[in-house]
C-alpha cells in the first residue's frame, strides 16, 4: 500500500493565525531552533520518535536445565510428505447443516502442521500462504449420484475471487460469505457447500505450500546480510536482547533464532516492532530542516518580521512528502529471549514448493445436528 507521510509543519500549529500580527521576535527564534532541530534530529536518527532500548528479564530466572526455557530448532530434512498425507487423512472435521448449506469445520492443528512443514507456530500464524487450502472436488449424494462441479464457499476461495485492491470487503459479500469470512481466524477451515440434497461422502483436494529456507548462522555483530529483499542489518545483542533492521515486506517471512552457548535455542519472550523512515523520507526531513535554518536566519536579520510573512514562506517554498510504500517501510526489531544471546540463526526463504492431498469424509447422516468424526 502506498502512502504519504502526512506532516503538519510545525509552523501552521506553533503560530497563532493572526494576519500580519508583529511577532515576538525571540519567541519567533525560539519557535524556529525547536522545529530545526527537532527536523534535523528525526533526520538523523530515522525515525519519528526516538528508539529507546529498555532490557526485558524473562519471566522466571533463566535455569540451561529447564526445558521451558528452550525451543527445538527446525528440521533441516526434505519434508515428510506421507506423514502430511497422514496428518489430513487423520482430521477431525465437524459438520452440520443448515438448508441449503452443509458447513465442514476442518480443525487445522496448527502445532503439528508447523512442526510438519518445519517451522514455528508464529510463522504459520503470521503467513497465510503456508496454509491448506481445502477444495471439494467430489460429492456423492445420498442417492448414489456423483456430482464433480462442487459449488461451495471458504475464506480462501473468497480472498482469491473477492479482493480488491489486496482487500475483502465485508460489506460487499453476501450473507453467506461473510458468515464463512468471519471464521479466518479461528481454529478451523471451514467450507460450506450449498445444496439441499442430503450428502453421503465429500472428497476435498488440499493444496498446501511447502517452504525451504537457507539458515545463516551469524557469530559476530554488528554484521550486514544482503538479500534479494534487501539488507537485514544485525546490529548488537544485549544480553537476551537482538536488536536488528530489515524491510517490513521480509519481517514475517523469515525465522530468527538466537543460540545459548551451548547451541541451543532459546525461548522468545517478547519482540517490539519501531518502524523507521526511509531514505526518501529521511531527505524530505532534512529539507525541512534547511528551510527552518533559512526562515530562522531571515527573522534574526528582520528580513521576516511578521507572521504571515513567515506563513507565505513555508507555503511557497515547502517539498511535497514522499510517497512511501508500508511494505518497504524499514523496522527495527528488538527480540527478547529467555537467555543470554551468544549466535543467532537467520532462516532466509526459498522458492516454495506446492504438494496435494487428499480428505475423504463420510457425512454423518444427522442432518441438523452436529456431529464430530474422526477420520
């Protein structure tokens, strides 16, 4: 999405709107260094407000012979696909129906599917991609007959064909999508068919991508990784403290794990997120800054003496803000973990690979009611 960076120059609010009013002029200089410097310093530093590091103790002191206070590190193994065919066949599915529609609640155990895909759970949470996607391809009905063209609904099916401009809007979804839209984030895919005929089985392709990773073990810091994405700068550890900077379009793409001593890692406990400016925004603030400085000299040589003289400058001379586009937008993470850092692993991606499966569910014939069965 791109945006501007709205700034109300400060001399709109600092100055009262009095027409050709004489100024104070030491009020005016005072008024004039602040704004100057406050430009000059956001500039400087990159980013609106200043970055304060605060150290973050964990919860419960640290203990290296406490399992809780470590987390596995992903699997650098080809992925199991029977063992991910084994994890769907073995869903737990709740069904009901309510005429015209025969609603699946598929529970998605995003635990074990992590595990399986070998990654952690907050990734899954935070990359939608890496989901299932549940399409029924086949339903037999009661009667015997096979139907192949499966009309039914499921929140992506809706994403895929109800977005627009990269956003579903509730308001333009019917009743039913927005009551299948509503489920994203709960513990369950769902997919609703609509038919009014009673159903004996359903088959539902699974379309899952599958992803690959490079780790890069980094030991000394600060230290600078070039990626296709742009730079990810690591720039110290403090103690159970990382603090790095990376595009905002890569942040949740990548898995980072900082190392104990002994090679283990260990646990987060908190991340803080502070977006910062890019280089265009950086040059913007510091043209504010000029024009600050030049204003600034002007009313000490009583060039400028009157506030709507100081007004006409800002309006003839002030640089249009940059457009800014959030997923470049640069970040400064701050990671906390259970432990004291001693190395840390970045798990770059890599191309995805795409694998099916199949789910094959016998429909209760409880219509009405809902029923759990476990495959």
């Amino acid at each position: 999405m791109i945006k501007a960076l709205a700034y109300l120059v400060c001399f709109i609010v600092c100055f009262p709107q009095q027409a050709n009013a004489t100024t104070d002029k030491q009020r005016l200089l005072e008024e004039l260094q602040s704004s100057m410097t406050y430009m000059q310093e956001v500039a400087t530093r990159g980013s609106l407000e200043p970055i304060v590091f605060e150290a973050l103790k964990p919860p419960h002191p640290f203990d290296p012979k406490q399992a809780q206070h470590f987390m596995p590190l992903p699997a650098q193994t080809q992925h199991n696909i029977a063992a991910l065919q084994a994890f769907f066949t073995q869903s737990q599915v709740q069904y009901h129906y309510q005429a015209p529609y025969h609603f699946f609640n598929i529970e998605k155990k995003e635990d074990e599917l992590a595990s399986l895909l070998h990654v952690n759970t907050p990734f899954l949470a935070k990359n939608p991609s890496f989901q299932p996607i549940f399409i029924p391809t086949e339903m037999q009905e009661i009667k015997g007959n096979l139907e192949k063209q499966v009309e039914y609904f499921s929140v992506s099916k809706i994403i895929a064909t109800r977005q627009l401009d990269g956003e579903v809007w509730p308001h333009l979804l019917s009743e039913i999508e927005q009551s299948v839209y509503a489920t994203q984030n709960e513990p369950y895919s769902q997919v609703v068919i609509e038919t009014d005929k009673p159903l004996k089985r359903v088959s539902f392709q699974i379309e899952l991508s599958l992803p690959h990773f490079t780790p890069h073990k980094i030991e000394h810091f600060p230290y600078t990784l070039a990626t296709p994405w742009g730079k990810i700068e690591l720039l110290q550890v403090i103690g159970n403290a990382l603090i790095y900077r990376l595009p905002k379009d890569i942040a949740d793409k990548i898995m980072v794990y900082a190392l104990y001593q002994d090679g283990r890692a260990l646990a987060p406990i908190e991340t803080l997120r502070h977006p910062l400016l890019t280089e265009a925004e950086k040059a913007y603030h510091h043209q504010l800054a000029n024009l600050f400085t030049e204003v600034h000299r002007l009313v000490k040589l009583d060039k400028i003496k009157t506030e709507a003289e100081i007004r006409q400058f800002f309006q003839s001379r002030q640089p249009f803000p940059p457009d800014v586009d959030e997923n470049k937008q640069p970040l400064q993470i701050t990671s906390y973990y259970s432990g004291d850092i001693t190395k840390v692993i970045l798990y770059l991606p890599e191309p995805t690979e795409k694998q099916h499966f199949r789910l094959d569910y016998s429909v209760p014939q409880v219509l009405g009611e809902e029923t759990v069965r476990e495959k």
